[in-house]
C-alpha cells in the first residue's frame, strides 16, 4: 500500500547545498522569522474591513437591551463539514479545473443552509514555496490554479478554513492570491490573525474562526485568548462555529487524547481543552481537520463536537490506503440558539486521485462510532447504522 502524502517522496532532489556557519544560520533563520511575522501582520492589516472584518463589541450574546446589536431572531439551521480539500497542486490537476472533484457529495453540501471545509492548500500562480531544496522530505507545497476554486463553489461551498499548516506554502503572497481568488468564487473564509466570517442568512447570522498552531492563524494553544475572540463573536451572531485544525497526524492517529499533540515537530495542541474551551467561551460547534483520519465525535454542553472527518477530497496529494481513504460528510443541525439537535454522515471511500465516492459499505459510520464511544464514552453521540446521529442521553 502506498505511505500517506505526508511519507511519499515524490520527485528526487539534488543534494543541499553546503550548509553556512552556524552564526550565519541563525541570523538567517531570524531574519526569516522576523519577515513572516511582518508579512502576517501586513496582510492583517490590508484585509481587514469590510465583510471580512472583526467585530468589537460585547462578551455575550445581545439581548435586546438599548444599545445591543440586532440580530435576526433565530431558528434552526443545518450546517455541512466535509474535512480536508486540496483542489489541485504541484503533484497534479483535476481535470476541468477540478469541477467535478466533489460532485458525490454536491447534493448534501448544497442541502445544508451553510457548507464548509478545511482548504489543505492555496490558490495561486508562481511565488517562493516554503519547500526549498533539501528542507525536509516531509515538506510539501500545495498551489492550485486561482481557477481551481470552482472546484468549492460548484460543489456548493459557503465558507473554507484558512487556519492550518498548507495556507502559507506560499508565504504572504501565497495567502493573498488566495484571498483573491476565494473572492471571485464568492466563497467566505477565516482563520486569519484575529478573523471573523460573519455569514448572514435570512434567519439567522452565523459566525465562523478558525483556529491553528501557526503566526499565520488564530491561536489554538493560547486559550485565553481564543476565548475572547470566541466571545466576540458570540457577541454578534446567532450561532457560533469554531473551526479547528489540531491533532497529530497519519494512519494511527484516530483517538482524540486528552493531551497536547505533536506532528512533524510542531506543538499542535490539546484538541480536547481547546474544544472545551471554545464551547465554554460561546462556540456552537466545533469543527476539527488536521489528522487526516476519522477521530470521534462527542457532545459536550448540548454542543456536538467533531475532532476529524479525515480527507474529503484532493489530487495525488493524499494517501488511498486504508484509514487514510475513508472519509464522511457530517451535516448537523442546531436548535436556534445552536445546541446540537441531529446530524447525519455520509460515509465516504477516497479512490483514484483521491475523489470521494460514496461508500455502500458504511465503514467510515462504525469507525467514527467506535471511535467516539471509546474516547468519550457517556458523551458519544448515538450513531444508527444508517449514519443518523442523536444527542448523548443526559447522565
């Protein structure tokens, strides 16, 4: 069987170049550090405002006191998550700019009222990857073509996560080509720095923020500080979404530990603290990619909690062979003030390039429920076998 993306060589790279002094690495090495911080806090600055702006305001949600902010009065709404997309990259291209990359799940992502995933990757022409010569065999740059985003909109896709690993492959430029051809496609983004995606339907505003291990992204470690963003938001919304990429990676990688994780050498966090914290704070729902696995699902203060759905869809970039091919949709409904009320999965097989199809078999429905009644136990939401889900009974 093939090795996961993340283990697969895919080209043979000439050897390094000989390595400078060890004082010249490090001020290199700092210089570098000091010109990503700059660039983050740039393109912070010069994207900001307008639809994709934070807002200030109150620590809870408005409750029609003089002053408070008018929100639309709120009722039930489904929300879609189908985890980790990559639209295309070096390593290949779907065919017509990837259109059909996710018709087998077109149908529930356009059902629900608003449809999400984890963008594994940028959109973009030419710029400086972060995977130069000799780096890392691990490394890889994820690019697809700006046209490559219809590949989301076709599909019915409201809203990506920007906050992971793959957003900056291509640095500060890499991150605004993306932007822009988001924008073009009219697909709603977040995970930035301090970012806010206020999504307004006809009866109910919806914030999303995303959350990662990275300068280029909201902080997932530093609790506190997620809390109060959390809280803003739920200060001018009905529903509250945190998106979250966290969690070690790889085939054996399916239990959610109570315990900060590592992958690759970096401090990814402790995905259940920071879930816990999120609902705490104001979020709804909680929403994880990162372990390209299935992980469990759990319910935590009537919120529902979902730590992975493993790949939804890419191009030659993810592994095909076993747990790294199975795959789910979740759509989840939520009452109207965002407590969990249903959901349903759609179990999924990655096979070729790495499309989904929709899988007769139902593994990905005993995996996520074994998974979420041996990690959360009590608070395992019930899984039927037909893949509907219902909230955990009340201890």
């Amino acid at each position: 069987m093939p090795p996961p993306a993340e283990e697969r060589p895919t080209r043979t790279r000439p050897p390094p170049p000989a390595r400078p002094p060890a004082p010249v690495r490090r001020r290199r090495a700092a210089a570098v550090a000091l010109a990503a911080a700059i660039a983050v806090l740039a393109l912070v600055l010069l994207t900001r405002g307008g639809h994709d702006a934070p807002r200030t305001g109150a620590a809870a949600r408005p409750t029609g006191t003089a002053g408070a902010v008018h929100l639309p009065p709120g009722r039930a709404l489904t929300i879609a998550w189908g985890g980790d997309v990559t639209p295309g990259s070096a390593y290949g291209l779907p065919p017509d700019d990837g259109r059909d990359l996710l018709a087998a799940v077109r149908a529930p992502l356009r059902a629900a009222d608003l449809a999400t995933v984890n963008l594994e990757g940028t959109f973009g022409i030419g710029g400086t990857p972060k995977c130069g010569f000799g780096v890392s065999p691990t490394c890889f740059a994820f690019q697809a073509p700006p046209a490559n985003a219809v590949a989301l909109s076709s599909a019915g896709v409201d809203l990506v996560n920007l906050a992971n690993n793959h957003a900056w492959d291509y640095g500060a430029d890499g991150m605004g080509q993306t932007v822009l051809a988001l924008r073009a496609r009219h697909i709603r983004f977040t995970g930035r720095p301090g970012e806010i995606a206020y999504v307004d339907r006809p009866h109910a505003r919806v914030a999303f923020v995303g959350f990662a291990a990275y300068p280029w992204t909201s902080p997932i470690r530093d609790l506190p500080a997620a809390q109060a963003l959390l809280r803003e938001a739920a200060a001018h919304a009905n529903v509250v979404v945190a998106l979250m990429h966290a969690g070690a990676e790889g085939r054996t990688q399916g239990h959610t530990p109570d315990a900060d994780e590592q992958a690759f050498g970096e401090q990814r966090g402790n995905a259940r603290a920071f879930a816990h914290a999120a609902v705490d704070a104001g979020a709804d729902l909680v929403l994880g990619s990162g372990p390209h696995v299935l992980r469990g699902i759990e319910t935590y203060n009537d919120r529902l909690i979902a730590y992975s759905l493993g790949n939804l869809a890419g191009w030659k970039n993810f592994s095909v062979a076993g747990a790294s091919a199975t795959s789910a949709l979740l759509r989840v409904r939520l009452g109207r003030r965002g407590a969990f009320r249903s959901g349903t999965l759609t179990p999924l097989r990655l096979v070729g390039a790495g499309v989904p199809r929709r899988d007769p078999s139902r593994a990905a429905i005993r995996a996520i429920d074994d998974l979420s009644q041996a990690d959360f136990g009590a608070r395992a939401p019930h899984v039927s076998a037909a893949g509907r889900l219902t909230p955990a009974p009340r201890g």
